[in-house]
C-alpha cells in the first residue's frame, strides 16, 4: 500500500506540473528561455568561480560578455538579412522571366510530344504563381525577421529574460542544493545519478549542437554569398541553424539555394559553386564538428528528435520547440535506466 501510495502521488505530482504548463503556456516563454540560457551560460560563470571571483561578479561578468558580443551580432545578422529579403522581392520579376527564357524549350518539346498541351496557357499559369510563391516567400521571411525582432524587443524592454537568467546563474548552485535536499531519501542516489546522465546528455547534445548549428550556418551563409547567389546569407544560416536535426538543414537550404541558383544564373559554374558548399559543409559537420562538439555517446536518436519538436510544437507552440530537445534527453535517459531495470527484473 505504501509504495502504490508513493507512485500514485508521484504520478499526480506530474500530471499536475504538465496541466500547469499547459495552461500558463502564454507566460512562461521569458521564464524558460531565460532557465535555458542560464544552463547554456552556467559553466562560463563556473569557470570564472573557479578563478576565485565572486558568484554575483562572475554572473555580471558573463551576461555582459553576451550583452557586449552577442547582441551587436544578432542586430547585425537581422539588418543584413532585412536588406537582402527586400532585395529578394525586388528582383523576384526577373527571376521568373529568366526561369521562363529557361523553360521555354523544355515546353515547346513537351508540345510537340503532346499536342493537347496548350504551352501559351501553361506557361501563363508557370509564370503568376511562380511569381506569386516566391512574393510569398519573401514576404514570410521578412515577417518571421520582422517579428522575431519585435518578440526581442519587447522581451529586452520588459526585461524578464535577462533579469531571469541572471538570477538563475547568480543562484545556480543554491538551486541544484535545494532540489537536492528535496529529493526522498531513499532514492536520492539513484536520481542525482540519472540527473547527471541526463545533464551530460543535454550539455552534450544543447551545448554542442548549438555550436555546430552557428559554425555550419556561418560557413554556409559566407561560402553561398561568396558564390554570388541572392539571399545566401540568408538560406545559408537558416540551413546551419537547422541542422540539429541531421540531414533536414543541409536538404532544405541545398534545394533552396538550387531553386534561386536557376533563376538567378545562366552558367553552370556557380551551381558546382553551391554544391561545392553544401558537399564540404556535409564532410565538415560529419567529420570534425559533430564528433568534436557534440559526440557519438549523446544518445538522441534524429527520428526522436524529430518527434519531440513536433509534438513540443503542436501542444505547446514556440514554448514547446523550445524544451523539446531537453524533454526528449531527459525522456531518453528515463528509458533507458527503466529498459536497465527490466532486464535485471524478474519480468525479463
């Protein structure tokens, strides 16, 4: 009785926390993006700990650090992307005359191959949503900047992401100290056992792809620019940002910058070019920075990863990407210890 006692009030403490989240989704944004920056920043304020430096000086040292470094380059990043979109939509009428120039002899073999094909028509057709879809394109894009910057900026002039993540930093250890003395006793090893699996699976995964995530969105972005291709800054970063999930970022922004390649170029030197960046980037990612930065001993599988982010973001919108990578290593490590368990229980 006791112990189905313990599991019924362990299972209604967790169901209570998920109704919680659920219902207090709208606010609790700030409060999660300023926990996460906090656990990405808290070994930085640890190793200025380490040099004999107060707690609150290490913490103020670190978030200004971020705020002198970090902070130019996003505004920066987001101006230089801004002026490319809106030079985009600008030239989006002469993309699709030259795409069409380029069509035309493909059309007119297909006409005299199907006489039924009306190629005046069809081309018509080819010609305004062609138009229409890369309007619409651009026109996104330069929303999700524009709002992205004004999410920012609100966030910035109420101040409750950075007042959170610096209070979190300033107070990270007294917080692991008092989740520990919460912890029953007779599980506590157990639990700071599975919690450290579990923070070395997200440092591992969080941290490192983080880094490999800004490193290939910085070698794409300047290699497709190098290449001449409009909007490579832009499809160049927004390929390396997603390539936390293996193979989507470097599939996507390759046939992207493919698509703009057609309709910007007439040789094909520049198209070797973009595969070129795309085939070194992959040797890159595959060969030095992964093994490197994240490791092979993570353990998130990219099917699961995937999962996680879709259904983080249909119950949970912005919020839930946010703590879907983090639940899934948390979800990850769970697993595997009960499967541990199960093999040395009877019931195996």
């Amino acid at each position: 009785m006791k112990k189905s006692s313990n599991k019924m009030f362990w299972i209604t403490l967790a169901v209570l926390f998920f109704l919680a989240m659920y219902a207090l989704r709208s606010v609790l944004l700030p409060f999660v993006a300023g926990i996460i920056i906090a656990y990405l920043l808290a070994p930085v304020t640890a190793r200025f700990v380490k040099m004999k430096m107060n707690r609150t000086l290490a913490t103020i040292l670190t978030v200004f650090l971020v705020v002198v470094i970090a902070v130019p380059a996003f505004v920066l990043l987001i101006n230089v992307i801004n002026a490319q979109i809106v030079v985009f939509i600008d030239a989006v009428p002469g993309y699709v005359s030259a795409l069409m120039k380029k069509l035309e002899p493909i059309l007119s073999n297909l006409q005299q191959d199907f006489p039924a094909l009306e190629a005046d028509k069809f081309k018509e057709w080819i010609r305004a949503n062609m138009a229409n879809n890369l309007k619409l394109l651009g026109g996104l894009l330069k929303g999700i900047i524009s709002g992205g910057a004004m999410i920012i900026n609100v966030i910035s002039l109420l101040l409750i992401t950075p007042v959170v993540a610096f209070y979190m930093l300033r107070d990270w250890d007294k917080f692991l100290a008092k989740i520990k003395d919460l912890l029953p006793r007779k599980s506590k090893d157990i639990i700071i056992e599975q919690a450290r699996e579990i923070d070395r699976t997200m440092a591992g995964f969080i941290r490192g792809q983080l880094s490999v995530c800004l490193i290939l969105g910085t070698f794409y972005a300047v290699g497709l620019n190098l290449c001449g291709l409009d909007l490579g800054l832009t499809v160049g970063f927004i390929a390396g940002l997603i390539s936390f999930i293996p193979y989507v970022g470097s599939i996507s922004g390759f046939l992207m910058s493919m698509a703009l390649a057609a309709a910007q170029f007439n040789t094909w030197e520049p198209f070797a070019a973009v595969i070129a960046v795309f085939l070194i980037g992959q040797f890159l990612e595959g060969n030095f920075l992964t093994p490197k930065l994240v490791g092979d001993s993570v353990g998130l599988h990219p099917v699961w990863i995937m999962f996680a982010l879709l259904s983080g973001g249909v119950l949970l919108g912005f919020l839930g990407l946010m703590i879907a990578v983090p639940a899934a290593a948390i979800i990850g490590v769970l697993l595997r210890y009960a499967i541990t368990r199960y093999k040395k229980s009877e019931l195996y």
